[in-house]
C-alpha cells in the first residue's frame, strides 16, 4: 500500500488530508512540523510528500517551507513533493517546481485534483525507480561482464544473470559442473561460457551427445577402440576422452545415458584411466567434465535409473537454467538478435512476451526465421510469427496501437490515473507517458 506523508502544523489540515487518502486506500504519516517529517523521511518508506509552506504562528513568507523541501530532498532526491500554498506564496512555490517539486495546490485545495495529482506523480516514481533500477542492473551486469567471453550470449533478464555470474564464477576453477533446464534454454551456450573463460580456453573442448550414442557403441565414443575390437572397426579410434585430454568435455544430454555408460563413465571421473575397447592398456587423461541434462536425475536416482554416485561426481557445481517464459525480458532482446533492423509492432510485442514458448529459446529463434522469410520486409505482427490467437490468463492481446479518442476516453474514465489507464490497455506506464505526449494529452 501506498503512503503519503502530510505536512501540516494545522491539526484540521492533517485530519482532513489523512482522512481523504486512507478513504482511497493509502496510508497516512502525520507531521506538525520539520523536524518530525525529516524524521519519518529518514527512516520510514515514504511514496510521496505533502508540505505546508508555513510552520510558524503569523508567518507567511514560505521561507520554512523552502528550507523544509530542500532537507526532504537532501534525505530522498526521489521523493515526489506536492507544496500546499496560500497564494502570496505562489511565486516561491513555482520557484521550487523549477527546483523539483512535483506540484503545488493553493489552499483550498481540490480533492478530485488533490487525488488524481497523488495518482500519477505515485505511479510516476515508481517508474522513476524501476528504469533506475534497470539502468543500476545493466551497469552491474556491464561491469561484470566487461572482461568476460559470453560467446554471443543473449539476455537482460536478472535470472539469467544470475547463472552467467555462477558460470564465469566457476568457469575459474576446475570442477565437475552440472547444468540443467529444459531443451532449448541455453545449456550448450552456458557450456562454451565456462569452456571460454577458464584456464583451459587454448585447450581441446570436446562435445559429445550421450542421449544419441548407442548402447554398443558407447564405450568405443567415450574411450575409444582398437582396429578389430568390434565388427567394422577397421582402423584404430581414439575416444571423446583422450580427445579432450587436457581440456573440456561436454556432457550433453546425460540423463540419456545408460547404465552400462554410466558405470563406465564414474570410473573414468574418479580415477582419470580407462582402457580403450579391445585393449589391456590402461590410459590416463586429464579432463574437466561439464555435463547437461533436461531431466530430474534425482527422480530417476529414485527409479534406478541413474547412479548416484555418478550423478554426485558430475554435480559438484548446478546451475540451472529458468525456462524462457519464466525470464520474460529475455524475448525482445533475443527478437532483435534473430531479427536485426525489423520493426515490431504493439500487439507482436505482446503476443511474443505472452507466449509460453514450451521449445525456449530455440523455438523462438525459428519462430524469427519463419516471420523473416515469409515476410521479409516491413512492420511485424503477431500473426507473421503465428501467435494471432495468444492470449494470457487475464487479458486479451490488443490487436491495435490505441487511438488519440480511445486514450482520452480512457483517461476520462479512470479520473486521469495513469497506472488504471496503462492497465486497461496492457502497457507499461512508460509505453503510456509516450503516447500521451505524442498525441498531446495532458496528464
């Protein structure tokens, strides 16, 4: 909830004011003078602050009000400050607009005007501090990142960069790593990460996946075979392991892997040797595993289809992958990767962002292809990346950029409050404010 701090050394004043806003669901901090609204601005959450410019008996000068709205600054700079004037105060009040003050009301004031002003300069900071809070998270990220080998990595999101911070974090030792999620959200490309920024950059970085090998031939691609040790083996093979010898191996897709592999494979992690198909020589490697799985190894440990000594070998470090529709700022970015210089329209950008994209990231990017070949010039809509009939759980996509007549109505029947008008029409408060200004709507 809301809370609004009133100002005001007239005790009618205060019990007016707070019983206006709690009647509209705020809450209400009472000061009677500057010292006790420096005070509750310090210490307490406060949205929004309405001063008197006079705290003194027969002073009407206005000059505790400015030194009162100059503290309150001090101690928050991103307070919204509404001045309560009388009018041989107006020129000062103005003054201090231009210094920042959010708005100023003579007395008597207007409560429908006195309300709406709360509204929007409520909604206003809270926008203020959401594209601050961004900007904060995209300059961490920049500093973090600045350094770092992401291999074309695509994200804002800060569940993403959660994981990208744990895998330059773990990219520097060289421990078993596990990554999970499900198919198309990035495991491989998580993988290249660590692989890029660890010691072992300059060394061999092998992929294998071990969904795709078959049961007969598991051994011969993980360790490797003699010439004659199987039918069709012609000629010696050398196996994922040694290949990596001194590098990485990827594991993708481990949760496939058969209990024969597996058992082979646990040995190999905890002793470094293996002897390959058909030979009595044992072999030593050096290999740092990553592996990767879409599947809940610990419900297979439970059915017997998973080893789980294995299964704790591999995952000395997880890092799990959030689901595409679950990092939601994620999708625009990767749209304008996949589709460089196109022009999305409203109801694309909805539908993309509505869209539950059970295939992820790699559904997404061929959902880019198909809208780019089919139409490979001009504005896109939803329908062009076959998302016409997306809905969400609580709203309808809108299938049109609002009219000048609708805004209006709009802001007409929600009393000018611009965080009902932007729900009404599915936007951001932002996305709003742009297309009052472009259609000249005061607000």
């Amino acid at each position: 909830m809301d809370k609004i701090l009133i100002i005001d050394d007239n005790p009618a004043v205060l019990q007016s004011l707070s019983l206006l806003f709690e009647l509209h669901d705020y809450q209400v901090a009472l000061a009677s003078s500057p010292f006790e609204a420096e005070q509750i601005v310090r210490y307490q959450r406060i949205d929004l602050a309405i001063q008197d410019m006079n705290f003194s008996a027969d002073t009407t000068s206005g000059e505790e009000g400015k030194a009162l709205f100059y503290q309150l600054r001090a101690i928050n700079p991103n307070l919204p400050i509404i001045l309560l004037t009388a009018w041989t105060e107006l020129e000062m009040a103005i003054s201090l607009v231009k210094a920042g003050a959010a708005d100023y009301l003579a007395k008597p004031w207007n409560d429908e005007k006195l309300l709406i002003s709360v509204a929007n300069l409520i909604a206003l900071g809270k926008a203020n501090q959401d594209s601050q809070q961004l900007h904060r998270q995209e300059q961490e990220r920049s500093d973090f990142n600045a350094d770092a080998q992401l291999c074309g990595l695509i994200y804002k999101s800060v569940a993403m960069q959660r994981a990208v911070e744990m895998a330059l974090q773990v990219a520097k030792s060289d421990v078993s790593v596990l990554i999970t999620g499900a198919n198309g959200s990035g495991k491989e490309k998580v993988a290249e990460i660590i692989q890029a920024n660890s010691r072992l950059v300059n060394q061999p970085f092998i992929r294998v996946n071990a969904g795709a090998l078959p049961d007969s031939l598991i051994e011969a691609e993980l360790f490797g075979a003699e010439a004659g040790a199987y039918t069709g083996a012609n000629k010696q093979r050398i196996g994922r392991f040694e290949a990596a010898d001194g590098g990485t191996l990827f594991l993708d897709e481990i949760g496939n892997l058969p209990l024969s592999g597996q058992m082979k494979l646990l040995r190999v992690l905890q002793t470094g040797e293996f002897e390959r198909l058909g030979s009595v020589e044992t072999r030593k490697v050096n290999v740092r595993v990553i592996s990767a799985t879409n599947a809940q190894l610990l419900n297979d440990i439970a059915a017997g289809r998973f080893r789980e000594d294995l299964y704790y070998r591999l995952n000395v470090i997880e890092i799990n992958l959030p689901n595409l529709k679950q990092r939601t700022d994620d999708i625009l970015p990767l749209v304008h990767h996949f589709l460089p210089q196109r022009v999305l329209s409203l109801s694309a950008e909805k539908a993309l962002c509505a869209h539950s994209w059970p295939g992820n990231v790699r559904e997404l990017e061929n959902a880019c292809k198909r809208a780019g070949v089919l139409k490979p010039q001009g504005e896109l809509d939803a329908a062009d990346f076959g998302l016409t009939q997306v809905q969400t759980q609580t709203t309808q996509i809108h299938n049109h950029e609002p009219s000048k007549q609708e805004l209006q109505q709009a802001m007409h029947q929600c009393e000018g409050v611009i965080a009902k008008v932007a729900r009404q029409f599915g936007m951001s408060r932002q996305a709003l404010y742009r297309r009052l200004q472009k259609h000249g709507i005061d607000y």
